[in-house]
C-alpha cells in the first residue's frame, strides 16, 4: 500500500495543467465546449448586454448635461461680454491684404513689373471683399450721420466709395500705390467714446481734419498711418483714405445682426520707396481704445511692412 494513501493524486491536481493545444477553426468556434472566440452564447449575450446598458446610461447622462448647458446659452449673444468676456473691450486693429504663407508675416512685397506677384496680393484683396461684393438678400441700408439708426440695422460697407481702391483698379497694385484694408474685431454690445475735438498726441494732419469736420460727422473712430521708426516716418510722404479716415459711428454696437458686415477704412500709400522696406504703423484714435506699439503686447494698432521693386 502506497505510504501517501492517496494523497499524491490530490497535490498532482492542485498544480495549473498546461492549456489544451487548439487549432484556429477550434478557436474560432469549438463544438466539444460550444465556445465562439473563447465564450459560450451566454456569456457573449450578458456581455453585450452590459455594454449596452452602460452606453445607453452614458448617453442619456450626456444629453442631460448638454441640455442644462445649452439652456444657459444665447444663439444671438455671448454669456459673457465685454469686461466679463475672455477678449475684453479693447479691440485689436487688423489689415488686409495678409499672406497665407506664414514666412511672409505682415510683409507686403512684390515686383509690379511682374504680373504674377501684384496679382496674388489682388486676388487676396477680392477674397477678403467677396462678402462686402455680395449683399444680395441681405436687411441693409444706406446709412449716414444725419439719420436716426436703430441698433438692430445693419448699414451697408459701399465699396464703391473706396475710390481707386477698387477691383477694377486693382486696389492700387497694378500702378505701385498699394491700397491695404484697416478693421476693428467685432466685439459684442461694444459701444466707442469717439473724440469729437482733437487732443494733444494726435498727428497734425488727424488734428486738422477734425477740426474740419461738421459736428455730426465727428461721430468716428479715426484711424492714423504713419511711418513706424523714425527712418520710416523719412519716406512716408503721402497717404490717402477712403471712404473715410475713421470707422462711422453708426455701424456700432456690434449685435450679431444677421448680414453684419464691419466697416473697413482703405489706406492708399502713394509713390512708397522702391526697393526699400517701409514699416508703417497704423492707430485707431477712440476715448476707450487703449493704445499700446509694444511688440510683445501691441494694442489699439497694427504695423505691416510694404517693399516694392
């Protein structure tokens, strides 16, 4: 009789038996265990059902936030706005036409005696204009200083008054007297503190076209251009603006109007150095436009450099 009385047989079966070898259709599907990948029908079942169930609770959880987010949400206006508003109440200076190529910055460069390179500058003109060009169906009106406007109208950007600075004069390119398009960003419910009498810091020219303006027609946010640097200001002679040197003040507030369009003032630089890069700074002049020509944290202003052969 064996001394262990057995027992051999029980410590042999406490010990992991290697896995069964199994051929790919048995892994597949095996008919003595009636698995499929390694499951019976029931256990695949009570899986998808779990599934099921935690993606259907997940679902209705998601819908439940969304609706009580939505319903603290405006279609027609921002939460938060102005000083309660991640973008504030100082609203930055922009200018157009801008490169698609990031290389170029604001750099504005190109040969007129070459067609090609005028003609990139003119085509990113037109795309910038294609929603002032194309108004049709649009609520808008003719606007001007002497009318009563009501907030919610939209008053239209008559590119027909930007004078040469027109497709059909090649926005000035063509003849090597570029025209480069100045607009505020859009901020909601943002009303301007317009100067209606010149201040000390203005330029001289910007002083005397104030004073030479009606009353009524001092309702503006004016916009100056100048060269940036000293060397700059040399060969800055003669400059033009249309319609306008300032944006009118009855295109404000901004109030997500359908059909809004904001207003644009074109800045024509006439006879620019040739072969010689001009920096120029352009300013928008309001009360509550807080101007600042750092290059880190520029403010109230924008510069682009204009290079000519």
């Amino acid at each position: 009789m064996s001394k262990n009385n057995g027992k051999g047989d029980q410590y042999e079966n406490q010990f992991p038996q290697p896995a069964e070898k199994q051929t790919l259709s048995e892994m597949i599907y095996n008919p003595s265990k009636g698995t499929i990948f390694g499951r019976t029908g029931k256990s695949w079942g009570q899986l998808f059902l779990f599934y099921a169930i935690f993606y259907i609770v997940l679902g209705i959880l998601f819908t439940i936030c969304m609706q009580v987010m939505l319903s603290t949400m405006d279609n027609h206006q921002p939460k938060w706005k102005l000083d309660e508003s991640l973008i504030g109440t100082n609203p930055g200076l922009g200018f157009r036409p801008l490169s698609e190529q990031t290389e170029r910055g604001s750099v504005i460069e190109y040969d007129r005696k070459k067609p090609a390179e005028y003609e990139y500058y003119i085509s990113l003109v037109d795309e910038f204009l294609k929603d002032y060009n194309h108004t049709e169906g649009r609520k808008m009106k003719h606007c001007d200083f002497k009318q009563n406007h009501n907030d919610n109208e939209v008053c239209v950007v008559n590119i027909d008054n930007f004078g040469p600075c027109t497709a059909a004069n090649g926005y000035g390119y063509k003849t090597g007297e570029p025209c480069i398009f100045l607009k505020l960003n859009k901020i909601f419910g943002w009303v301007p503190d317009f100067y209606e009498s010149a201040i000390n810091g203005m330029p001289a020219d910007l002083q005397e076209l104030i004073n030479a303006t009606s009353v009524d027609e001092r309702q503006q946010i004016w916009v100056s251009c100048n060269g940036h640097l000293s060397k700059d200001k040399e060969h800055f002679h003669n400059i033009s603006y249309y319609p306008s040197q300032g944006f009118p003040a009855y295109y404000y507030p901004y109030l997500n109007q359908p059909g809004y369009l904001s207003p644009l003032v074109a800045v024509q630089l006439h006879a620019p150095p040739k072969g010689k890069m001009l920096d120029v700074e352009c300013r928008a002049w309001a009360k509550n436009i807080i101007y600042s020509g750092s290059l880190r944290d520029r403010k109230g202003s924008v510069t682009f450099q204009i290079l000519l052969d």
